[in-house]
C-alpha cells in the first residue's frame, strides 16, 4: 500500500513521520524487525529466523 507522508506530534514532543517504506530503507527496517523481535516472543519470527540482508532487495 502506498500512502502520502504524514508528520504526526508523539506525546513527548517528538515528530514521526509516517510513510510507505522505500527501497532505501530495507536496512533500517531490518534494523527494527530484529531489534523488536528480540523483545518479544509475539511476533511471527525469532531473530535468528531473520536471514533476509539489503543486498537480497
């Protein structure tokens, strides 16, 4: 889905900035994914299960 950049004020003050992700942001992502997996047990892979890397995009 591709959608329009939105800028939105979070409760602390900072600026998000919502967006439809690019191919310029495959790291970054990836980044997060497997930050946020190792927070959890409730997302659909472990860390280790991730084996995707940007030059596969």
């Amino acid at each position: 889905m591709i959608f329009e950049e939105k800028k939105i004020i979070l409760k602390n003050g900072k600026t998000a900035i919502l967006k439809t992700a690019e191919i310029t942001d495959v790291e970054k992502m990836l980044f997060f994914i497997k930050q946020a997996s190792r927070k959890t047990d409730f997302l659909s892979r472990y860390p280790e299960e991730w084996t995707s890397t940007a030059r596969r995009f």
